[in-house]
C-alpha cells in the first residue's frame, strides 16, 4: 500500500506522460485552460449499501433451520416467511453476502424489500470470528482426526487452536 501511494501514484507514467495522481486531479479539477474537472463525485447515498455489495456473496435457499453457509447456521425472525419458498416449483434461491473479516452475521437480500437484512449465527453463543480463522479452524479439525465436519466440531477446534496460541505465548514469555 505505502508503494502503491507513495511511489506508484507520485512517479511519472510513461503511458500518461504525468503522474497517476496529477492525472486523477487533472480528471477531477480540470486544468483550468483546456480541460474542464468532472468535480468532486458526491458521496453515495447509502453507503452501508454501496459497502454490502462489494462483498463476497453466494445463493441458498431458506430452510426451517435458517441457512447454511460453510457448515455455519444463521437464522433471523426476519427471514422466516421465506423458508420452504419455491419460484417455477423449484426451491427458491437467495443472494446472501458475508464480510470475510466477521462471519458472525450474513445479509440477506430480501426480494420483497429490495434491502438487506442482517442475520446472525443461529447459535449465539458462537464466538466473532473471520473467514480466515474460521478456514484454519476446519483444517485444524480435519487435522486432528475430525471425520465429519460441523459447525459444533469447527468451533471446538478454533477454541483449541486458541488455547495453543494463548499456551505459546505464555511458555515465550517464560521463557
């Protein structure tokens, strides 16, 4: 990142013959002679919305246990008029988003609404945790002999692996 900014954008570009940065100002201010700025962009609306769309999203449908995303239940009041829900006789599936960095809690994209609802771990009692540890957590648990993969099992293992990291850093600072 400090590259990209601080070198990248200030060093001229041979395709533009300036800068990126003096060719993204020359964009937005103009020049003042020959080339007019497109100005300032506003600021977006909604930008909790603009925020949901760039995140990673998959389809499921909405079963009586809630919806499952990577072996994890979530499950919201808010959803329930929609479990079971068929469209041409099929089951019907739904855009969903999770933020990689707190998989804790899905958006729904409700059709009726056209807006997201948030739903979170049908157990609440589950720790916060990312896509990151959550991947590590399930390897960890295949690892250690875990023959079939579930939420309770991958949850377990996470706290073990906390445990080890908590139980090396003491042992260090013994050390």
């Amino acid at each position: 990142l400090q590259w990209i900014v601080g070198v990248y954008h200030q060093r001229v570009h041979s395709g533009l013959d300036m800068s990126p940065l003096a060719k993204w100002e020359l964009g937005i201010l103009g020049d003042g002679e020959k080339q007019a700025g497109s100005g300032i962009p506003s600021v977006h609306p909604y930008p909790e919305r603009l925020r949901l769309v760039f995140l990673p999203y998959t389809e499921r449908t909405v079963q009586r246990g809630g919806i499952v995303w990577d072996h994890i239940a979530y499950y919201s009041e808010e959803i329930r008029h929609w479990i079971g829900a068929k469209k041409n006789g099929a089951s019907r599936n739904f855009k969903i988003r999770r933020d990689p960095r707190d998989i804790s809690e899905l958006f729904f994209l409700d059709p009726d609404r056209n807006d997201y609802i948030t739903v979170p771990y049908l157990d609440k009692s589950h720790p916060s945790v990312s896509l990151w540890e959550w991947n590590a957590a399930k390897k960890h648990a295949q690892e250690t002999g875990q023959s079939k993969l579930n939420e309770e099992a991958i949850f377990a293992a996470w706290e073990r692996m906390g445990e080890i990291a908590e139980n090396a850093a003491k042992e260090t600072k013994r050390t």
